[in-house]
C-alpha cells in the first residue's frame, strides 16, 4: 500500500468517526473498510449503480460533507487514486442532491 493510500485510509476511518459524533453509525461502511480497505471500498461506493443506504442516511442528516464522493470530490490530493470518471461520478451524485462544493 502506497503512502498516499495510507492517508486515505485515516481520512475515510475519519468520515466513519464524524459521523458517528453526529449519531450515525454505520456498521456496514466500517465492516467494509475493515474487510476492504479504504481506497476499494470508496471505489465500490463510488462505481455502484446504487446510492447506498449510508449516503441516503447521511443526506437525510443534510451532512453530505461526510460521504465518500464528497472526500474524494473535494479534495484534490486523493485525485491521484481515483479515474477522472470516478471523480465525475461523485461530482455527479452529489450534484443530483444539490450538495455545495467546497471547490
């Protein structure tokens, strides 16, 4: 696993965490992360055809901020680890729920 990927682990363990502060959690997404790993999981997320029930749950909380397409979207030092199509794909998911882009 390269460094950058290390990073990324922490940051997605970390949107697991900041949602769990605001009173989800979301056993499933960690059972993932656990089984998969950081970088496999968001792309599984990101390429389903699926909205997961955690992105459903997360929009209902109006805190789309801590889903997986808005960390890879909105920050650009996790771009290197994704295709120009799977950042799309979350730009175009979080458009869809008029999310605000941070850039």
């Amino acid at each position: 696993m390269s460094p950058l990927e290390q990073k990324f682990d922490i940051a997605i363990i970390g949107i697991y965490h900041k949602a769990r502060d605001i009173g989800y959690t979301a056993s499933y997404f960690l059972q993932m992360l656990d089984r998969e790993g950081g970088l496999a999981t968001a792309k599984k997320l990101i390429n389903s055809t699926d909205i997961s029930s955690g992105y459903s749950s997360l929009w209902e909380l109006e805190r789309l901020d801590l889903t997986v397409e808005a960390l890879v979207h909105d920050h650009p030092e996790w771009h290197p680890l994704f295709t120009a199509e799977e950042i799309e794909k979350c730009r175009e998911r979080l458009e869809e729920c008029d999310y605000e882009f941070e850039n």
